[in-house]
C-alpha cells in the first residue's frame, strides 16, 4: 500500500500547488523607468530628475491617465543604471489603479536618494529592464521601457543592438535625452536628441521628449508618462526621408570582441 498511498500524497500536492499558483496580473502596461546615474550627471541634474518622477506619480493629470485604461492599472518599477552590471531596482514592481497607489509609489521613491557611478551602458540598461519583465508575473497589454539619460552609450555591446532584439520582443522603448547642460566632457555629444531619436528608441508607437531646460523636466516627464500609459501614439508629422542627418550609433563606443 506504500507506493499507492505516496502516489496519492503526490497528486494531492500537484492540486494544491496547481490551486495556490497565482495567476499572471493583467494591467495596461508594464513600464520600467530607466533613469540614467551615470557621473555625467550632476547631483543637481540627479536631484531634478528624480522629483520630475516623483511629481508626476502624484499629478492628478497622470491618476487620470491610469484610470482611463482599458483595465484601469499599470505596472511600473523604477531602475537606476550605469556602466555594464551597474543597475539597480529602487522601487519594485508596483500595482497602481488609482491616486492611492500612485502616491505611495512616488513616497517609496522620494525616500531612496539617487546615487552615482561610472560609465554609461544604455545597452546594458535595456536588456537588464528585458529581464525585468520576464518574472514580473504580470500579462501586460503592452510592455515599455522609459530611458533617460544625458549621453550616449560608451561600455558594453551596441545600443542598436539591445534595442532591436527587445524590439524584436514586442517591447517599446520610449527616450528622454537630457540636453540640459553644453556638451564638456568627451562622451557628451551635442545632438542626443537625434541619438535618442536613431539609436536607443524602438517599436509600434515609440517617441522620445527632449528636455533642453530645466523648467521643463517636471513637465515633459509628466506628458511622457501620460503618453505611455495611455498608449497615446506620437503626433503625426509629415517629415522628408532624407529630412535631416542621421546620428552615428556608434559614437561613444570602442571595439571590444564582445560585439561578435
């Protein structure tokens, strides 16, 4: 009777399992914010950037937007991200349906004061913020990574690379080029808008908002949400194929025999 009865303890641990599983959480988006603390960022700049998010998960403009979803939640977790195996969860994955949720998901981050480090590995940003998604246990409608960040990539494999293979995924990434200050240092380069725009941004409905005054941070991270959470495509524009220069994805970046 041995081997009956362990059979029978094993199949009622197979239900029991089965039972207390929890299903995936469908939400509207799954978004990971992607904040650049790379030491070409000032502490100022850190500083600024950080309450342009807080501010904007307490803007009733933003609890509206969550609202009017198709479920009427999203998903969002907040990343901190440098040079290649520099990157950091500071809020976890966070349930907002509401004001509520919104507000303690902007005071988790107000509490964790941003930190600096060296390098500036976007590439390395995105595939971390791919794997976030994967043991998420959420069923978004649409998955989106929000990066920001003053510079160009400079360590690790190609920008262009880690773009297309989420892209390839069916994940959005989304930019906010920092043009806030002259370029000074030798990764900084003058049009990181058409970087962005070339190189790091990708997928159905992607855009990017550059800020090029710091009036206009709290802003344009507020309009940026609000686009990503609704799902609201980019205004379109009428532009000429070859309409204007296109940006050298390669700019910050050295040989290494990791790109093969």
């Amino acid at each position: 009777m041995r081997p009956w009865v362990a059979a029978v303890l094993a199949c009622l641990l197979c239900v029991t399992s089965s039972r207390g599983a929890e299903p995936p959480t469908e939400v509207d988006v799954a978004l990971v914010l992607a904040v650049d603390v790379s030491l070409s960022m000032t502490a100022d700049e850190q500083f600024i950037q950080r309450s342009g998010y807080v501010e904007a998960f307490r803007s009733a403009v933003v609890h509206q937007a969550v609202r009017q979803g198709l479920l009427g939640r999203i998903a969002v977790t907040y990343v901190e991200w440098a040079g290649v195996g520099n990157q950091r969860v500071v809020v976890p994955w966070t349930l907002i349906a509401g004001r509520e949720e919104a507000l303690a998901f902007a005071d988790l981050l107000s509490q964790s004061p941003p930190r600096r480090s060296t390098w500036t590995s976007i590439a390395s940003a995105i595939d971390f913020s791919v794997g976030l998604f994967a043991n998420a246990g959420l069923e978004p409608l649409r998955r989106v990574i929000d990066v920001s960040g003053d510079g160009p990539n400079n360590q690790g494999r190609p920008v262009t690379r880690a773009r297309d293979d989420a892209v390839a995924q069916g994940i959005v990434i989304n930019g906010l080029p920092l043009m806030i200050r002259e370029p000074s240092g030798p990764w900084d380069i003058k049009d990181l808008d058409l970087y962005y725009r070339d190189c790091v941004i990708g997928g159905n409905g992607s855009f990017m908002v550059p800020v090029r005054e710091r009036e206009q941070f709290a802003d344009a991270i507020r309009t940026k949400i609000v686009r990503e959470v609704a799902g609201q495509p980019e205004p379109p524009r009428v532009q000429r194929i070859q309409a204007g220069p296109r940006a050298n994805c390669l700019v910050g970046d050295r040989p290494s025999p990791e790109w093969d």
